[in-house]
C-alpha cells in the first residue's frame, strides 16, 4: 500500500529557531499535501494544503509566515515553523491525497519548543 | 462551514459491541469516513460511506444517513488493542479535496 514518511518523528528545539518537518510519498506521486496540527486529546485540524509547484493554501487563523509549506516536488512536501515558540508545541502530521490510494498519512512529528 | 460532533469518551468490555456515532452539520460532501488514531501514532483508515446505508468491513460497520445528517460506527467483538480514538470525517465539495475531522472519540476498551 501507500506509504508516507514524514521525520523527524520527535524534536526538541529552542524557542526563536526553526525546525522544518518533511513528508515524503514513497512509491506514489501525491499531487496534494494536507498539514494538520493536533493537541492532545484533540481533533487533528487542518493548517494548509499545499499542491506541486503552487503557493498553499493557509485555513483562516494559521499565519503563512510562521507556518512555511513548500511542496517542490510530486513526492516531497515541507513545513517549516519558524521562530517557534513554546505555543507551538504540538503534533504535526502531514497526509497526502492521490486518486487511486485516497488519503495516506504520515506517522507524525511531536514538537516540543523549549 | 462545517463541524462534526462525536462523544469525547466511550468505555466497553471485551467481546462487547460499540457504536460511536456522528452528527455533522455540512453543505455538501462526498461522504463520511472513519479513522483509527492510537496514541502518538498517524490516523489510519477504517471505512468510508459514499451513500446512505451500511458498509461493512470485517469487525467494523460504518453506517450513513444524509437526511438525518448523522452517521455511525459500529465495532463488533472488541479486543483490547481497539481502544484508541475514533475520527469521523468528509471531505466537503469544491474545498480542494481537504477532509474535515470530527472531534474525536476515546474508546477505551476493558477486559
């Protein structure tokens, strides 16, 4: 089946610095990429959606700025957050979405920002 | 907009049957799907339904009803490794094929 690697699955960083999250679709092209934040005991919201080659798409109250996808490639998309701060401590998880394996998604990236 | 209501809790036996259900208040969407999270790991998906009625799919039964707005699952001959959090979710019409998730539902199943 479909898979998609995302790492690093665990990250610890300082508050100001910036730590970027990859997602990878092995064997399959993901024309599109979601990236979802989720706290703990929580749903898993949608931050932004990004296509190959194209600027994404932010959900309202997410900020483009801290918040820096880039999906370069039909395999390879990026989150980076930038001058992270302790709020921005979460789990991140990204999916990709192609027509024949629906939605796949990635095993998760839990930041801590200290 | 949309939203997606769930129990937050839901506590069975072994061997019991559970059904964990969703109401949701959307526009439009192609249909409901249900997705297994345990701790710490990625959702995986369990069932999806296009139309209204039953999908079944092994130990699990997922269930639609468009003009009630309102959908189920249903999972038979509970094991211990079934206790995780259950999402419902639709992916909403002319939105770029982004899913909505519902709030989630903790099953915590005891022996």
């Amino acid at each position: 089946g479909a898979v998609v690697s995302q790492h690093p699955s665990r990250v610890i960083c300082k508050s100001g610095t910036s730590v970027k999250i990859e997602c990878r679709s092995l064997d399959f092209q993901a024309t599109t990429m979601f990236w979802y934040r989720q706290f703990p005991k929580k749903s898993l919201m949608l931050m932004a959606t990004s296509n190959e080659g194209s600027k994404a798409t932010y959900e309202q109250g997410v900020e483009k700025d801290k918040f820096l996808i880039n999906h370069a490639s039909l395999t390879l998309s990026t989150l980076t957050v930038t001058s992270a701060h302790p709020e921005d401590s979460s789990f991140y998880i990204c999916s990709a979405a192609s027509g024949h394996y629906g939605y796949t998604f990635g095993s998760g990236t839990r930041l801590t920002v200290v | 907009g949309q939203s997606l209501e769930q129990p937050s809790e839901v506590t069975a036996v072994e061997g019991a049957i559970v059904q964990i259900n969703c109401t949701y208040q959307t526009s439009g969407f192609y249909g409901l799907s249900w997705y297994q999270q345990h701790d710490g790991g990625a959702p995986t998906f369990l069932s999806y339904n296009a139309l209204d009625g039953l999908e079944e799919t092994g130990r699990f039964s997922s269930f639609l009803s468009r003009s009630d707005s309102y959908g189920y699952l249903l999972l038979q001959e509970l094991q211990m490794k079934d206790s995780a959090s259950y999402f419902c979710a639709v992916r909403p019409r002319d939105q770029g094929g982004k899913l909505i998730f519902g709030q989630g539902t903790e099953l915590s199943v005891k022996p």
